[in-house]
C-alpha cells in the first residue's frame, strides 16, 4: 500500500465509510497537524486562533504603571489609595469552543478516486475534535444529514468526543435516505447554527458545497461576524474534471447507471456549472475573510494535513 495513503480495510472501512476505531487512530495525527493561528487583533487569517485571545474579562491584579501600558487599563482606585499610577492585570482567555458543522447529505457519499467525500469529511471533523481537546478547548459538533440534525454541544472531556465519533462513524455507515434534496436544507441548518452558536466560537463548516445557494452563505456570513468561520471544501476530482470517456458507469453498490460523457453541449454545461460554484465559494470567502480549504477525496493523508496546516485556499 502506498506510503501516506488512507488505509482502508478489505471491508471498506476507511473508504466508503469510517467506524469509530478508524476515527480512534487519528488521534495519532494530531502531532503532526499544526492549524495556522492568526494574532489576536488580525482578522480571520488562518484557521484557527491564537492561544491568548488577548485581555480577558477576569481582573487578577493591580501593579505599578509602566511606560507603553494602556491608559484605558488604569486602576483608579488604587491610584487613588496609594497615589500612584496602577495597571490593571487581567487574566488571558485560554479557551474558545470549537464547534464542527459536518455535512452528510446523500451527495457527499460519492467519490470516485480515493474515499467517499464522507469519509473524507468524518476524518478531518475527527482530527478537528482531537486537536481541539488536546489544546484544553472544548468541542463539540453538528451532523446533518438529508432528514435532520444531531447538535452536540461543545465540552472539553474525552468522553464527549467519543460520543460525537461513534455518532459520526454511525452516519457514514447508514445509507443515504432515497428522498428529493431539499434546496433550503443548508440555508435552514445554518440558520439554526448561527442562532445557536456562542460569540467567540471557532466554527468549521465541511461540505462539498454543490449547489449552495447564496442566501445559504449569508448565514455563514452574518455567523461570522460574532464567530470565527472556516470553510472546507471536500470534492471528488470527477467534480472538477470530466474523465475523457465515452461513457462511465455509475453505482450505489445495489444499482448503476450508464453517463454518456461525449455529449459536447451537456459537458460543456455541466464544466461551467461547476467551474461557477467553486469561484462563488472562493468569491463570498475573499469577500468576508472567512478561511478556505479545498481537499480532494485522492488527498493523500500528507497532502491533507498540509492544507489543513497551511490553510490552502
């Protein structure tokens, strides 16, 4: 098996869909993942915050004024009492939730290289989860899927994140409801998180985002002004690119289609659509400073954590 490749079992695990011992082991990769922090005062660089958010609410202590300090941070009381000039101390902020939103509609159990978008997107929620209670934060999650929403409120213990990993690998391994894509399910589930989510939260938004509307992505944006967004795409290559044949076979493992790829007026349709939708994503994120990352289901675990280090736009 290729070095740096998932490793998916003869069963499928790890490739159409995750189990929580999958979902376990990358624990391991935590070490190796180092989310890009952004400085306090910067605005939305990166995906992920600094440890010190700044000066917290929690007054410590008093002490003698220094020069470069800030005036608004004066104790007049003291300064009064003992008459001189005295700073207030406050203690930093150490700790932010992080809530993941994980998209587990029908169309992310697709791919046709590598995993499942899935899969792809269970893992990285996964490491998320794990890299966030290894920093003393506290996580918690969001799992839609095309008939409704299991929230899971951010706590900071490892029994928590396990409970939010075994409904996760549960997901994966149900097969999609055969029901009609509801248009506004993305524009109702973020509206339901925006209301939800606390001010300060750091939220991760997986999804492939196909045929996300633009009133959907308002409600990221108006998120985003009390929390801190992050997008991260997950896309299959055939997605991106049409394959050169004639025609392709398509299966959901029980039925299977025929695609006649050679339909010059289709294909042309069909590269714009989806050249459009990627420079809208890529479009609202420049607009309203929100982190992008953009994986591929034929990532390899290498390319993936890099991404997610650098915050690969």
């Amino acid at each position: 098996m290729q070095q740096g490749k998932p490793h998916p079992s003869v069963h499928g695990d790890g490739l159409v869909f995750s189990s929580l011992s999958s979902l376990l082991r990358l624990q391991a990769q935590v070490r190796t993942l180092q989310l890009a922090k952004r400085h306090a005062q910067a605005k939305h660089v990166g995906m992920h915050r600094s440890r010190f958010k700044g000066r917290g609410m929690d007054f410590a202590e008093s002490r003698p004024y220094q020069a470069g300090d800030d005036i608004r941070t004066i104790d007049w009381r003291v300064t009064a009492r003992t008459g001189k000039a005295h700073t207030k101390i406050f203690q930093e902020e150490r700790e932010k939730p992080v809530l993941v939103w994980l998209d587990l509609r029908a169309p992310m159990f697709f791919a046709t290289r590598g995993q499942f978008k899935s899969v792809v997107a269970a893992e990285v929620a996964s490491l998320l989860l794990w890299k966030t209670l290894a920093e003393g934060d506290r996580a918690g999650g969001v799992l839609q899927d095309d008939q409704r929403a299991i929230e899971l409120k951010p706590a900071r213990s490892r029994a928590a994140a396990l409970n939010v990993m075994r409904k996760l690998a549960t997901a994966t391994q149900q097969t999609p409801a055969n029901i009609k894509a509801d248009p506004h399910s993305l524009q109702d589930s973020w509206r339901r998180l925006r209301r939800v989510t606390a001010t300060g939260t750091q939220v991760f938004i997986i999804s492939d985002f196909r045929a996300v509307s633009a009133v959907a992505l308002q409600q990221l944006a108006m998120m985003n002004r009390h929390a801190q967004v992050g997008l991260i795409s997950v896309r299959d290559p055939f997605e991106e690119q049409l394959p050169d044949y004639e025609r392709l076979r398509l299966s959901d493992g029980e039925n299977s289609v025929w695609v006649n790829l050679k339909q010059k007026l289709w294909r042309q349709s069909y590269q714009q659509r989806e050249a459009e939708q990627r420079s809208t994503l890529r479009d609202f994120s420049r607009r309203h400073h929100i982190a992008l990352i953009e994986l591929a289901t034929n990532d390899s675990v290498t390319e993936r954590l890099r991404k997610l280090s650098r915050g690969t736009r």
